[in-house]
C-alpha cells in the first residue's frame, strides 16, 4: 500500500474500503504538505546565518506571502472541489474542463499581485512595524511577492492532482522543487562557484527558482496523458460560465482564509512591538509549527477528496464516515507533535539559533501552541470537509469568529494591555483554535453540507 501511495493509485475512491482510501490519499498529501512547508524550514536555515534581521526580514515576508496563500488556497479550495465532484460522477472531461480554468483565474489573480508586491514591498514591510536594517533586505520581499505566479500555479495544479485522486503527483512536484531549492539556497547566499553572492535575497531567488521548475514539471503531468486527469489542447479556452461558477465559490474561499491568514499578520503586528528578538523567535517556533502541522492538513485534504468524490457519486454517508475517521488519525498524530512541543522544545530551536531572547520566545510559542493541537485536529479535517463539499461559506463565517472576535482582540489584550508580553499574545491562538473546533462540529453534524450543489 505504501509503494501504491507512493507511485500513483488508480483506484476508486468511492468504493471499496475507506480506511484503505484515507491512507492512499493521506500519505502523499501528507509528504506533498512537509515539502511545502520544507521551503520556509531551508530559508530560515541558510537565512539564519546572517543575524536576527535577515530572520525577521524573511518572517515580515512570509507573513505578507500569508495573503497570497490565502488567495491561493481558497481557489484551491474551489479547485479540488470541482475537480472531484466531476470525477466521483464519471465525467473527465468536465474535471479537465475546471482545471483548465482554475488555472486561468489563478494567472489573473497572480499577475495583479505580483506587480503590486514588486513596487510596494518596501511600504508594506514599513507597515508591518519593519526596522530599518530589515528594510534594507526589501529586496528579498520584492522577489518573493513578485514571484507569485509559481505560487498560484504550484498551489492550483496540485489542488486538481488532488481533487483527481493523484496525490502522488502533487507530492513529487514538490520534491523536485524542494531540492532544486535545497541546492541554490546557499549557493546563492553565499556566491559559493560561479553564483553571485546575493545575501537574502538569494534565498528569495532559489525559492522561486525552485517552485518554478516544479510548475513546468506540473504542466507536463497534466498533458502528457498519464494520469487520472488530462488537459489537452482544445480544452486551453476561457469558459466564463464554468469560471463565474468556479469564483463564486472561490470568493467565499478565499475570503475564508484570508480572514485566517490575515489574523496571523495582524499576531505577528502584536508580536513586532516586543522587539526584533520577539519576531524572530516566533519566525522560528512559526516554521517548526508549519513544517509539523501540515501533515495534518494532509489528512484534512484527504477528507476534502474523499468528500467532494463520494457526494459526486450520491454517497454522502460514506463521505461522513470518511471525516470522522480521517479526524481520529489527524488527532493520533498531533497528539504525538504535542508531546514533542510541550516536552522538547528548546533542542528543536537551537537547531536554529543560540540568541538566547530568540530561543526563549521560541520556546514558550512552542509550548502554547501545542497546549489545544488535539482538539483543534478535529477542526482542521471538520474545515477542510465543507470546502471539499462546496461548501466555503459556513467556514468563513466560523474563521471570522474564531480568529477575529477571539484571537486577534485577546492577543493584543493579553499580551499588550495586560502586559503579559509576548506569551500573553501566544495564549489568545490555542483559544481561538478550540473554539473554531466546537463551531465546526456542531455545524457539520447538522448536515447540510451534504446536499450542497456546485
């Protein structure tokens, strides 16, 4: 099963046994996830080396990225939910058919950000509260921000692999952009051989680089007729009407996780008034959190297939159980991190740094995070379950309470107004997560994503 997961599976997810199906989509998406989160883990790493404002130039960036994702992901959402709705109804083409235009949004949307991350980088590190000597590295945010069309691209493409039942492909995209990143990161910090020394900004240049090559490679994997999924040439066309219903739901997506992204950039707002060693710090316990935590969002994807899959082929009491099971493991695993978290924290961050102030704020947002990760395991697959559905609007309206009516006005006055510091702020996240986990299951018990239509 593991070679099978591995290598691409031609099964069909909407029958046979669901434990099976949950592994065979899980253990791809879960390692298409780490790679993911591997491109801030190898930035931060080679980053490091040059000081606590190289750090918190590349933490001020990833939070600015956060709106970007945000817009990414929530036409992912959309993306895989058509894709997979098509696909549990037998119907390919009409699966290429919303592929070919979620890729056509996606360029829309990336152009649009990318000339306004190239000439407003500076201002918007300015914003966030930047120092002068973080300014300094705006070119590192020019160079991610106007880079974002490999972003959408990478996210998109990998989304209808998903939606498809091709995890597979999805994860080895990543790969290859990872190593290729792996490879250039210190070569061209450090103007190692023939590289120019470009600082961190290098490092900006080899993510690129990198996702930029694994979009050729998706490209090629969608035409060349191998897989689950086939775009051919005469599908490569604007179809407005399946692309208005496509954004329809992409809005209420998109708005969901920038209500959620948004939320972390105005923490990490909170956070920059304690200082740079602050920001850096979180930066830090931020990367190690994302690089365990994705996996989970592995298993929520999982669930997202298998939902949008079965409802297509009218078997929505399989796509219930296919949630429930696949939040028990999701809650096995982030048990496991938890313990790690709230146990040994201090020799994950001094892989990174020996700043004794970056190592202690690290630690403690470590720590407090972990405190509701089992919890909010539920939450994660609960989410993912109604976007899989279609259904994007009754998580935004949950994201809005959880993360701005809780967590971002209880960070600022714990941390800020009841001077706990930067802890104080920490506190507000693991409380905003078990809310949103409570929401999400009385409203997925109720039902009514199932007879969602798109």
């Amino acid at each position: 099963m593991l070679k099978e997961a591995l290598f691409g599976s031609h099964r069909d997810y909407t029958e046979g046994n669901l434990n099976s199906a949950i592994v065979l989509l899980s253990i791809p998406m879960i390692l298409e996830m780490m790679m993911e989160s591997l491109f801030g883990i190898v930035d931060v790493f080679f980053v490091s080396r040059l000081g606590a404002n190289a750090v918190a130039t590349v933490g001020y960036t990833e939070s600015l990225l956060t709106l970007i994702f945000g817009v990414a992901i929530g036409l992912s959402m959309a993306t895989t939910a058509f894709v997979a709705r098509r696909i549990g109804e037998k119907d390919p083409e009409g699966a290429s058919d919303a592929a070919v235009q979620a890729i056509a949004l996606g360029v829309i949307f990336s152009i649009v950000v990318g000339i306004i991350g190239i000439l407003s980088a500076r201002t918007m590190l300015g914003w966030m509260g930047a120092a002068p000597d973080v300014l300094a590295n705006s070119r590192y945010t020019q160079t991610m921000l106007g880079g974002s069309l490999v972003i959408f691209m990478l996210f998109l493409i990998n989304a209808i692999f998903r939606g498809a039942g091709d995890a597979s492909l999805a994860m080895r995209t990543l790969w290859l952009a990872n190593a290729i990143n792996i490879v250039l990161d210190p070569c061209l910090i450090n103007g190692w051989g023939p590289f120019p020394h470009l600082g961190v900004q290098g490092a900006a240049v080899a993510t690129t680089t990198g996702r930029g090559i694994g979009v050729l490679f998706q490209l090629w994997q969608l035409g060349n007729g191998k897989n689950r999924i086939v775009v051919r040439a005469s599908q490569v066309r604007f179809h407005v009407g399946l692309m208005m219903r496509m954004l329809r739901v992409s809005a209420t997506g998109i708005i969901q996780f920038l209500v959620a992204t948004a939320s972390w950039l105005g923490l990490m707002r909170i956070v920059s008034t304690f200082g740079s060693a602050a920001v850096a710090g979180y930066t830090i316990a931020i990367r190690l959190i994302i690089f365990t935590i994705l996996p989970s969002w592995g298993f929520s994807n999982a669930a997202a297939t298998l939902v949008g899959q079965n409802l297509g082929a009218n078997k929505p009491g399989r796509a219930e159980s296919a949630v429930y099971r696949t939040a028990w493991f999701n809650m096995l695993y982030l048990g496991l991190i938890s313990i790690a978290f709230l146990f040994f924290p201090a020799p994950l961050v001094r892989f990174f740094t020996t700043d004794a102030r970056v190592t202690e704020v690290a630690v403690d947002c470590l720590s407090i995070f972990a405190v509701g990760y089992m919890i909010y395991a539920w939450g994660m697959v609960l989410v993912q379950a109604f976007n899989g559905a279609g259904d994007t609007m009754t998580p935004t309206l949950m994201n809005l309470v959880a993360f701005w009516a809780i967590q971002l006005p209880l960070s600022y006055v714990l941390g800020v107004r009841l001077s706990y510091g930067v802890r104080g702020a920490f506190w507000a996240v693991p409380i905003a997560d078990l809310s949103l986990t409570a929401m999400a299951l009385y409203m997925f018990r109720r039902g009514a994503w199932k007879k969602q239509r798109i």
